[in-house]
C-alpha cells in the first residue's frame, strides 16, 4: 500500500478492523507501526521546542491488521518537568476541542495514542508512563505510545523514536530476543529496569504522500541554509558533556563493584559476569558517544572544505574577471 492510500481514512473500514478486539487475546497482537512523515516532523520539532523539558501530544490514525497507523499528531499545550509529564484536566479539554474544530472540516481520524519526550535518556517506558498507558488501553484500545528523544536525535542525526504497547496486568511475557542496546543514563537504570518488562516495543516505519514530498522540498529550499550552517557539536554541547559526565559515573560504579568482588574470599568461578557485563555495556555507551562526535566533526569538514573551496573559487574567478577587463 502506497503513502497516499495510507493517508485515506474510512470510518467503516476502522471499524471493521477493530470490532472484534483481536488485541484481547493476544497481548502481542500490534507489531508494526507506519508513522506519517507528517506526524513525524510535528512530534520532532514539539519535542525540540521544549529544550530540557518533557512535552506531550496525541496521535491520531487507524489500525490495519496487525499494524498501527499514525497519519497526524498535535501537541498538547504545556510542558512537563525535567523528568516526567502526566495527562491533565487542561489536556482532556483540549483534546475534546481539537477533535471538535477537526471534524468540521472533514477530519474524522480517531485519536488512537499518544506521544511524549525523554530529553537525553533515551526511548523507553517509565513507570508513570506505563501506568498511563496502561489506562488508556484499558479504556480506549488500540492506544500506543510513541517516545522521542530530541537530544539524542540532534546528536546523531537520525529520529530517536520508539513506539511501545504495555502487557495487561499481571502477564508474564516470553523470553524474547533482546531489542538494540541504548544507553540509559545512570539516574534511570532502576526504573528501566523495573519496567522494561511490562511493556514490548514495536517495528516502526514511515510513509509520505507525493503532496508531503513537495512540501519538504519547499521547505528546504526555504530553510537549506540554517540547515547547512547549523552545528550538532555546538547545538548539543551541553549534551555530550552530559554524556561525559554520565560515563565517569558509571565508571566509578564500575570500579568498586570491582574492588568489592576482589575483596571477598572464595569467589565462585563466575563471579565476573555482573562486572564483565557492566563494562560491555560502558564500551557501548563510550562507543556510541565518540561516534556521535566524530559524525560532528566530519560534517564540519565536509562543509569546511565544500564552501571554503567555493569561496576561493569565486575568489580567483573575480579576479580573472578583473585582470581580463583591464
């Protein structure tokens, strides 16, 4: 299915997909997710607007089979705190407003999620974040959460996103294959950890309409400079310094988790894995954020050497210009 027929919603064929609630029985019913480039600009940008600070907005889209489809979202008014952000009384009157204004010019998709951001810690669920999300597919199935982190997105260039389902209360889900290692900073281990088997993250992939195509090229052909001379080094410094500090931490943790099975007598033959382990995982995170410098600091190169040969080259050509007029 092509992006334009992914954009074309049908209510009848909404509820034809979702009447027999196959997602009851089968707590790993939703696999997949097609996000709209739409949506994903929206929550990106919102996600980046927002700084230091977690925001929040809802998604709007349908379910076909086995698959969600995110084809709009709009953001909630008002930021969370550093660390959390939580549905209010002013977000349900919004959302009842929005809806409203939306359907009176032909937009009848059903809010079906929503999405919110972890600046610098990664796309996972916290525990307030599973509570929500638990409650709202108890009331309102199919519902999913979408999470962005807006600093490691910048500091890679590519969309940190991941899109997640919680298990009904009280399931006990299969050893399954573990899903690509993020770094968590060491604040949030715990609760990663306590949580990260309540919920399974899904696949995500996107779709455009040939309309969006044309308006990402207008928009670039508007904003092609700020995007050129933009920095991550310089954007994301207070990031990475961040990050920095992080892996001291976790280092330090490291090395008298060390010293303390060194001290005991009698150890048993597999007494280094528990630190083997943390040390694997430090060289990840230590991997991950000297790559994310290096990729800085060879687009800055690229450009350097691009427009600085480009600046030379007008240079000599107004000069042979000069000399060939006299």
């Amino acid at each position: 299915m092509d992006g334009d027929a992914l954009y074309k919603y049908s209510p009848e064929a909404h509820e034809e997909q979702v009447k027999g609630k196959p997602w009851v029985n089968n707590p790993h019913y939703f696999q997949k997710v097609k996000i709209s480039a739409t949506a994903l600009v929206k929550m990106t940008m919102h996600a980046r607007s927002a700084g230091d600070l977690e925001i929040m907005g809802l998604l709007q889209g349908t379910v076909s089979g086995s698959t969600m489809i995110v084809m709009d979202a709009f953001a909630l008014p008002g930021h969370g705190t550093h660390t959390r952000v939580n549905p209010e009384a002013e977000h349900y009157e919004y959302l009842v407003g929005y809806v409203e204004t939306i359907q009176q010019v032909g937009r009848l998709e059903n809010v079906m999620g929503w999405y919110h951001s972890h600046p610098g810690y990664g796309c996972w669920l916290s525990g307030i974040d599973v509570s929500t999300q638990m409650l709202n597919q108890s009331h309102q199935d199919p519902w999913l959460a979408i999470v962005i982190d807006p600093k490691r997105t910048m500091s890679s260039g590519k969309v940190d996103i991941g899109a997640f389902r919680t298990y009904p209360e009280g399931y006990k889900p299969p050893i399954s294959t573990p899903s690509e290692y993020q770094a968590i900073p060491l604040n949030k281990i715990e609760d990663f950890g306590v949580q990260k088997d309540r919920y399974y993250q899904l696949e995500v992939s996107y779709f455009s309409s040939s309309l969006h195509s044309h308006l990402v090229e207008l928009l670039w052909t508007k904003y092609w400079v700020n995007t050129l001379s933009s920095s991550p080094i310089i954007t994301n410094r207070d990031y990475m310094a961040g990050q920095v500090t992080d892996l001291a931490d976790k280092l330090e943790q490291a090395e008298m988790l060390l010293h303390q099975h060194h001290g005991r007598s009698g150890r048993e033959k597999n007494s280094g894995t528990q630190e083997d382990s943390q040390l694997g995982k430090l060289i990840k995170d230590g991997q991950k954020t000297v790559t994310d410098q290096l990729n800085g600091l060879q687009l800055q190169v690229i450009k350097k050497v691009l427009f600085s040969g480009l600046g030379e080259n007008a240079g000599e050509d107004k000069d042979n210009m000069q000399i060939s007029s006299t």
